[in-house]
C-alpha cells in the first residue's frame, strides 16, 4: 500500500516570503521613519492569513528593524540622536574590520565589479531615486565585504543596515546628493593600491560622515 505523505505546512514558507519583502523595504529606506505597517494590510497584501504575517513582524521587530507599542501598534523605528551615534560607531567597527579582511582578495574582478556599482549610484542620484540609491550603496558595501570571508560579522553588519534603513532615507533627502559618494572613490583607490591604512580610513569616513548630519 502506498503511503501518502501529508502536504507540507504552507506557513513557514509564507512566513519568511513576508519576511524577506518587508526587510528588503525596510533596509533600502521604501519605508519611512514612524511609518505604521498594519497586520491585516501586510496580510492582505501578501495574500496571506494573519499567522504568516504577524511571525514575520515580529521575526523583525527582534532584529530592529520594526517596534511594537504596548498597544500593539507596528511601526519602522524614530531613531534618536544617541541611537544613531551608536549604530554609526558599530558600523565604523564591524565594516572597517570586514573591508580590512577584504583587502587580500581585493582581485581586479572585484574592483571593476565596484567601480560599475558605482557608475550606476550616478545615475541614481541624477534620477532622485533614493530608495536605489540606497540600494545600490549597500551594494558596493556588500560586494566589497563579501571577499572578507565573514559570515557572521557581515550578518551583525547587515542587522545594523536594517535598523537605519528608513532614517538612510531621512539623510538622504537632507543631503541633496548631486554626485557618488567621495569617499566610495577613495575606497577604490585604496584597494587598487594595496593601502590598508587608507582603505580602513575611507570605508570609517563613508560610513560615518553622513550620519553625523542627523546628529545635533
């Protein structure tokens, strides 16, 4: 007699499809600071039931990325001046360590494959498209830590994008950005020549100056 086995639980599937949605917006700035996200809005637009969806709010609300009121209200995160100084200063120490693993496989390949991301960040910027700018600029950052070979320091990384996603794009609307960010220029060079002091220099500037601008 052939046994059939039971259909496999949809949930789980759906759970992390929301999951992954919602983190990709959150992280690229998609969605504003304060902006409330609903259970029954995420479940319908998903076109899922209310199980799913709430797994995944809270899957991020553990991360950061998302808050919950005491009166179970969802939103993405109002960071505070201190908040913002804290997350710049782990980024300045996750991401300097991980590009300064990177350097000893900084091939050609890789420098070319920056210097495109880069390209295109130009045509972002003249578009005004924030939330590809955005994007993009996680790019460059990720392409680059990847060669360092640190899974779990690059997941800690990734936490910290997530967490300043929509106050990314608050900073970018002040900045009024008309070209690629200099120092990305300066991270190129640095990896073209070997200079480990000055690659560790430019990636703590890139990833700190901006943020500095939210503060005061």
């Amino acid at each position: 007699m052939m046994l059939i086995s039971p259909r496999p639980d949809p949930a789980p599937a759906a759970h992390d499809r929301i999951y992954r949605g919602l983190r990709s917006r959150i992280m690229h700035g998609e969605i504003a600071p304060g902006q409330a996200l609903t259970l029954r809005g995420i479940a319908a637009e998903f076109g899922v039931s209310m199980t799913p969806a709430r797994e995944a709010l809270r899957r991020l609300a553990a991360e950061g990325a998302l808050t919950l009121s005491s009166s179970g209200r969802v939103s993405t995160p109002e960071l505070g001046n201190e908040r913002i100084e804290e997350l710049a200063a782990l980024r300045s120490l996750l991401e300097v360590e991980l590009a300064s693993r990177a350097l000893p496989r900084a091939h050609i390949a890789l420098i070319d494959r920056l210097q495109t991301i880069n390209a295109r960040i130009t045509e972002d910027i003249a578009r005004r498209d924030a939330v590809g700018y955005i994007r993009r600029n996680l790019e460059f950052h990720r392409t680059l830590y990847l060669r360092a070979q640190a899974p779990a320091m690059l997941a800690m990384a990734e936490t910290v994008w997530l967490q300043l996603g929509p106050t990314m794009r608050a900073l970018y609307g002040r900045l009024r950005q008309k070209e690629p960010p200099h120092f990305h220029r300066l991270i190129i060079a640095a990896l073209k020549a070997g200079d480990e002091p000055g690659l560790r220099l430019a990636v703590r500037s890139d990833v700190t100056q901006g943020l500095r601008m939210l503060v005061g």
